[in-house]
C-alpha cells in the first residue's frame, strides 16, 4: 500500500537533466513559433530549440507551444530552468518514447493495484472523513469503467478487479505522450492513480484532488498542529501539482 506521504520522493523533479546551480546565459533575444508538420515548434532567433534528447522542442496545442514560448521570453541575463515548468515537461514528454510510455504506464497501473484510497484508517473519525471525501471520486471512477474498487481497513493488502485493471491500461494506452506523462506524475504527486485518473477523466477538479490527497495530513495537522518544515514542502508539492495540472490541460487545448 503506497500512502500519499507529500515528502521530498512524492515530488518528482519535473525535468530529465541535472539542475546545475550554475545557469546559462541568455544566447537568443526573439522567441517565435514555427508551423510545421506535428505541430508548432520553439525557435530561439529562428532556430529550433532542443530538448535534452535533442528533439525539437514544441507541441501539437498551439496553447502549449505559445505557454512553452512564454516561459523562454520571460527569462532575463540568465536561463532558470526552474522558472520552465512547461518546458521541463514537455522535454521530458518527447524524450520519453516508447520505453518511457512503458515505465509510466506500469507505475501507474502499480499504485492501483494498492491504491491510496482503498486503504482507510482504524482511527474511526479519520475513517468517516477518507469515506466521506475519498468514496465518492472511487464512486464516480468505478461508474466509468463499470467495475467497483475494493477497499478495505487498515494495512491488509486487497486485490482490486482484473476487470478495473484492464479498464485503467486501456486508458492509458490512449492517452498521448504528453498526457499519460502527467498522470504519472499526478500519481505519484498525490500518492493515487485513483486520483489522478479522476482528475484526467472529468471525475474530481484538482481542487478536490489535492485535498483528497492530503486528507491524512491535514487531519494530523489539525489535532496537533502546522509544522513549518512540513507546511514548507506541502508548499513545493503543491506547486508541482499544479504545474502538472496546467501541463495536462494545455496539452488537451
């Protein structure tokens, strides 16, 4: 059973190459998008840019593409990619290919089979509150592909429906790149690809995602209290929650 723990290893780093605390400098001064066959592409002084893999940079959303553009106008003397959360994303979306369309899948399809919201809590008030918030999205994900999750009490291992599996692959198959890379990153954000599944789907909005994720946390801080170190980081996952959150709706614009 994965729970939604919001540390620093349930917020994965949103781009496929190192952070180097020394940043380049600006080299380009016009940022436009180029029209061509698959979509639109980012050009730095009319050349393409590159992804990390050495791909063009663009995107088939025109919205994308002109958000991509943006963050690369925006940046001053120096170049921060961790200002770019879109390009980062994107860059790693069109690295990936068919390998990386097999290990996002698989992570996903793996915290389903121990999802975070069939697991409820002994403690009875934090159970009626992972019911009362956590069934309904099961409710409404369950009508969706026709199948009922299982849940269960405390930390025994349940097994859900080959049939719910089946469902949840065959989304995944067809979502494109950019999408399925976001629900990975969703499930791994909120600890649930029940979650982030019903956040794809229509199911829950991402407000009601995040809360349902942070259920057991925000329960913990109210009995006893906000600890900074904590508040601080909830802070950074929920920015990268949200940079996720983005990414998935241009990449559908």
């Amino acid at each position: 059973m994965r729970r939604g723990s919001f540390s620093p290893l349930s917020s994965p780093k949103l781009w496929n190459g190192p952070m180097s605390e020394s940043k380049p400098k600006r080299f380009y001064t016009d940022v436009t998008l180029s029209e061509g066959e698959g979509g639109y592409l980012i050009a730095l002084d009319g050349r393409i840019a590159k992804t990390a893999g050495r791909a063009p940079l663009g995107a088939p959303q025109k919205p994308l593409a002109e958000a991509i553009a943006a963050e690369w106008t925006a940046q001053d003397e120096v170049i921060d990619l961790a200002t770019m959360p879109l390009t980062r994303l994107q860059g790693f979306a069109l690295d990936g290919g068919a390998a990386g369309r097999t290990q996002w899948t698989d992570t996903v399809l793996s915290y389903l089979g121990s999802d975070l919201l069939c697991y409820r809590a002994p403690d009875a008030e934090l159970a009626k509150r992972q019911a009362d918030l956590w069934q309904p999205v099961l409710d409404r994900l369950g009508a969706r592909w026709g199948e009922r999750f299982t849940v269960t009490e405390g930390i025994m291992a349940v097994e859900q429906p080959d049939g719910l599996k089946r469902c949840a692959g065959e989304r995944l198959s067809q979502l494109a790149a950019g999408e399925l890379y976001a629900v990975k990153l969703l499930t791994e954000i909120t600890g649930s690809a029940a979650l982030a599944f019903a956040l794809e789907g229509g199911e829950a909005n991402a407000e009601e995602v995040f809360a349902a994720a942070r259920l057991d946390e925000t329960y913990q801080e109210e009995k006893w209290g906000v600890d900074e170190e904590a508040a601080a980081r909830a802070a950074n996952i929920r920015r990268d929650f949200d940079d996720v959150v983005r990414f998935l709706e241009l990449s559908r614009a």
